[in-house]
C-alpha cells in the first residue's frame, strides 16, 4: 500500500509508493569508467594546474603546504596557507591546492550594467509586487563563482582526503563571509553536481557558488515553517527533529560527536542525505572552530558510502543556511543535503511540485548503514 | 547581462541567463532513431492490441468506428463510440481506438486497506498541522490511471490525426468527471512522459492520471495567487496575461479562435510552452461542447513544431485545472504546460527551487513560430 508522509520542514507531501518500491542495491548501476583509467590532469581542462591562464583571475586560493607561494603568505599561521588574491592584480600560480574563480559564463553578474533593460534597483524591484506591471526585467546583478576542489582532474570527492575536504568546507565559510560584506546580497548558495547527468559540465571536481540578492523560495519556505514552530514550540525544529532521528536510528546513515547523517523520513528522492550538525548552528559560516575538522570524516563517510554502494552515482549536494548577516538564529539550523541522481524528474513532479519516492528511506538508510562491506 | 524576471502566476523569480543563452537551433539533437523503423505492434507490449489480458480492465475504451462493439454500444450517438467497462466484466477488444485502465503499479492506491499503517481518515490526517507527530504515514488514497493513446505501438502524438487528438482531449475530461464522484478525491492531475529522458517507462503512446486526496502544492499556489489577483482588480489574471501576450506577440507560438500558444515571460526551462483557452473557463472537464475540436490543431500544432523544430525532445505534458467540484471559478483558467527536457535540473534548482534558463523566450517562440519551413 502506498503511503502519504509529510515533510515537517518543508510542509510538504511525498507519495512512498511501496508498490513500485525497488530493492535498494537494484539502484547501483555499473560503473562506466574505472577510475584508475583517468588522467590527473588535461591538457585543455580550464580547471588543471598550468591553465590557470584559462579562467578569470581567482579570488581565494589555498597553497600547498611547503610551497614558496605558501610561506611567503603572511599573518596566516593556520595549516593551510592562504593567499588573498584581488582583480586582475592576482598572480596564479601552480602551487594551489584548491582555488575559487568567477565563472566565466555566470548566471548572475556584479558588474551592473547601467544599461540593461530596466535601471531599477535590483532589490526594490524585488520587493515590489509585479503583479500589474507583467513584462519587466531587472538586472541579474549577484556573484556566480567556481571553487577548484584540487589541482588533480580525477579526484573526485569520494577520493580526496578529510584533509582535503576540511579545506573544502573552509573556502564555503571564506567565500560566504566575504560575500556577506556587499548589502545588496542576501544569500549564498553553495552547491556541487557530480557528473554529467546531475548537471556537470566540466568534469575537473569542483563546487560552484551563486550569491543571491533575494531570498531563494525553498529557503523562505524552511525559514518560516522553522520560524512558525519556535514561536508555536520555543524549539529549534531540526534540533528537535535530528535528536528522534537519532533516537529513532531507522534512517540513520552515519553519526559522530558533532554531526548525524540520515535520510530524512520524507525523503522526495532515493537516498537523498541530510547532514546536520548535533548542536544548534544557524550557518555553517558562523560555527566555532574546528567544526569543518569533525564534518569533512562524516561528509567522507556519506560521499563514500553512496560511491561504494551506489556505484559512483550522479549526485547533488548543496548547503542551507542563514541569510546573509542575520545574527544567530534560534529557529534555524544550517545543513547539507545530498541527493543522488537516481530516477528522472517527471510530468508529475513537474505539474505538481510533489515527489512519488520508489524507495523507503528506512530501507535506504539500511543498505547504506548496514549493507555488505565495501570499505 | 543575466536578467531577473517574475512570473505573474507563480510569484517565481526566473533567471534568464544570456551570458549562458544558446541559439535556439542548439537544442535540436539529432534523431536516435528514424520512426519508420519502429514496429506498430510489439508482441509483449501491454499496451498493444492483443495484449489486453497483460493489463487490469479497462475503465473507458472509445471504439473504432464501424467496429461491431462500436455499433453494439448502445444509447451513444456521438461519432466516437463509447463502452463504459466496470470492474472484471470489462470485456477486452481488439476494436479500440483508445483504451483507460488503472495502472498496475499505481503510486496511489484507491482500495482502501485498514491494515495499512494509519487508520486515520486521509483527509482528517490531510489537514491537521502534523509537526508535533513528526513520524506518521498515511495510507496513499488515490487513483493512478493510464490512457493509451492509440493501438499502434509507433504513433507518438505528434503522428496523431486532429480527429485522434480529439479524442484523447475528451478522455481527459470524460476521466475527471467520472472521478470527481468520489467525495475523497480533490483534484486529478493529467499528464504525460514522452521519451524515456522525461520518465516514459513504456514506449506505446500514452498519457497518466493521478486523482489525489489534496490539492498539489503548485496548483495551491496557482489557485491563490489567481484568487488574490481577482480580489484585487476583479479580473481573471491568466484572461489578461493571455491578452498582453497576444497583444505582443513577442513569445506567440500559435493561435487560432479559440486558443493561444506562447512561451510564458519567465519561462523557468527552454521552450516551455502553454496553451491557454482565449475565453475564461476554470476547467478543461467543464469547457463548452466542441472544445475539443477547437484545442487537438493547435496542440497537434504546437507538439509538431516543437517535434519538427527541436527533432522529436524529450517532454513532459500536463494539464493545470479547477479543483474537483468546484463551480465555475472566477479567477482561475485551465490551461495546458508542455516542457521539453532539453537540460538538467542540477544542485542550483534542488537547492533553491528556482530556475535558470539558458533560453529567451522571445528567441524560442521565434524559432518554434518563425523557424525555416519544416513541414
């Protein structure tokens, strides 16, 4: 019998349809390239080292350790040494270990173009209710930016290091930070797509970042639903929601000191993955030090489960998390999401805005938690 | 310079990214394989004639004109003859032009089964706030039906006569009708999946229901951002948004006296096309006598075009309508949405709902509208 759940976080409802249901490891899929097969660098790859000539000059890079460029960065006593670079002034260098660059193509621009096609300021615009006024168009001002996970093109994240990741992790907390210091923004959304079929087009491991001067609408929507039930309760809500899913451990995948990763009970998608940090944190860029130490194991763990036990699947993974400059919030609670690629996105969903999940997340959870090891 | 814009109806921000944009010719891939070489009859297709014991029986069937069923139906005078089948004393032919069965895997289920895992009244469950509960399923009542379009294996829409559109046209509302007798359905959601990439799991030409117990998240939308338009300048918003795009005729793909085709303003994905009634009605299922005749050309017009122009994508089709049982509705207007899959909803759409689209939709509606002879 098929059943209906409600999402408490979105509000919204998903059909588990028990009667299409697959078996969990009938959604692993031969791998279609052995990995040890590809290069670690291409000679055309805009993203591999000695091509950096190719991308637009970065805005954040990490060094290798030891490295000339590395020592030479001073007032950074940290592991990583860091090199703030600015404008066409940045000197590349091949030295990095992970670099942030404006796309080239960018869905969104910071250089506003006085003449587009409507001089309105962006944010006004947004705040008006365009309901009488049908045709217009506002300038797309905002920040669209590429981070470099690794100078290596075949090194995708379920093969890099918690070192590596850590440092990852870091740049999301460095890029928002920063971002945080122009008024006209109001959210960062970081996000990666692994593979070509969940939307990669360049295949060097990369995250992407666009920074928003509005509010997107799925993060309105958990902001208020989360914001209704701290008046309602006086609770966080996915406080309160990751402690009984801990309790519960039915759809527990991975759990540590800091961090529990489940899949959450009304899960749209196949083994879609929560990663949400055990104490109340409303953005992952204002979290006590050392947080991005005890989340890259975990994130490790998560990526690496899905690679192993789904067969290296499409996926996307994307972080929610406080707008811009809000002071710490007593109702929000930052997280990752991690949603494999495994069914397509149909009439249905498209007409409808609801998902039909042919998988039971307790069974997910299970095979991912549980199923033959692999490791 | 990327744009922003509104959709009126929807209240999303759409950004249509022209640092990005491609020719509207660039979308057209070539064609994997050449109708011709597809069989009309596939020997264990279920939805071939033949094979009509391989499904659950029928629901409606319209016979072939000139069949022996067709004359023996009795109290029809309509050119399409109609046999109304109920339950096992369905009696299957091989004379039928189009035939409606209840899915065999459906997503929801409408024979009730108290063992299920809630024995709570769906709709009772449906509309308490469930946030303190956080855990409870609710068994999945609904109906999930399949239209098979035609007997022949190798006759996709765009293949299909006017007469035979009309047909499938009249099943919709003939389906909907029958279903809003059952007080626990709120809404029937029509659609189809053409080509595996848009979720079509079974190539034989066909269309899917689903008769839900709540009104879908995006039709809910849809309703209230109409209603709040209506009470607010006491006119029907999609009757003025047709208007003002028949008036510009910028985004126009085709138009006849009854209907206009146009790629919406802040079409979230390329070519996105609507057809909208140019008279106000709120439901397809309640539209005059001969509607049907008036909308199967310029469907058969614009799904030709988009099949000629783009070479035969991949899309997904889909009815918007009033509520079941609902009166006539001042403020909402039924239409149809086709949307072809010609990209890949990646972590940017997962992550905050909206859309970018890497077409204008002034060039599309050019292209579909203006594009060289292709007929």
């Amino acid at each position: 019998m098929p059943v209906l759940r409600q999402d408490p976080l979105t509000g919204e409802w998903v059909i588990i349809a028990t009667e299409r249901a697959k078996r969990p490891e009938t959604f692993a899929r031969p791998r279609e390239v052995e990995k040890e097969s590809l290069p670690s660098r291409v000679e055309n790859c805009p993203f591999c080292p000695g091509n950096e000539h190719m991308t637009p000059p970065q805005v954040l890079s990490y060094q290798k350790e030891n490295s000339l460029y590395g020592k030479a960065s001073p007032g950074n006593g940290g592991q990583d040494k860091q090199m703030q670079a600015s404008g066409s002034a940045a000197t590349a260098t091949e030295d990095w270990s992970l670099r942030v660059i404006p796309n080239k193509f960018p869905a969104l621009e910071a250089t506003k173009n006085q003449e587009s096609e409507d001089s309105l300021d962006v944010l006004d615009a947004l705040q008006r209710h365009c309901n009488r006024d049908f045709f217009r168009s506002y300038s797309g001002y905002g920040v669209h930016e590429v981070i470099i996970e690794t100078p290596d093109h075949n090194r995708q994240l379920a093969d890099q290091t918690e070192e590596e990741i850590v440092l990852l992790l870091r740049s999301f907390g460095e890029r928002i930070r920063s971002l945080e210091e122009d008024p006209r923004l109001r959210y960062v959304q970081v996000f990666r797509n692994h593979r070509p079929e969940a939307g990669a087009s360049i295949e060097h491991p990369h995250c992407q970042l666009i920074a928003l001067p509005y509010i997107p609408p799925l993060l309105d929507k958990e902001y208020r639903l989360a914001h209704d039930y701290y008046l309602d309760v006086g609770q966080c809500l996915l406080c309160t929601l990751a402690q009984e899913e801990e309790h519960s451990g039915d759809r527990v995948v991975a759990l540590n000191d800091h961090f529990i990763a489940y899949i959450p009970f009304a899960a749209p998608l196949p083994f879609s993955t929560w990663i949400v940090p055990r104490q109340h944190l409303s953005a992952l860029e204002k979290s006590p030090p050392g947080m991005e130490e005890q989340l890259a194991p975990i994130v490790k763990d998560v990526i690496g489960r899905l690679d192993q036990r789904l067969a290296d699947p499409p996926y996307n993974f994307y972080l929610h998390t406080a707008p811009l400059r809000s002071e710490s919030l007593p109702y929000f609670h930052w997280h990752l999401e991690i949603i494999p690629k495994l069914t397509i996105v149909a009439g249905w969903e498209m007409a409808t805005g609801t998902y039909i999940n042919v998988s039971r997340p307790e069974e997910a959870a299970s095979y991912l938690r549980d199923g033959p090891g692999l490791y």
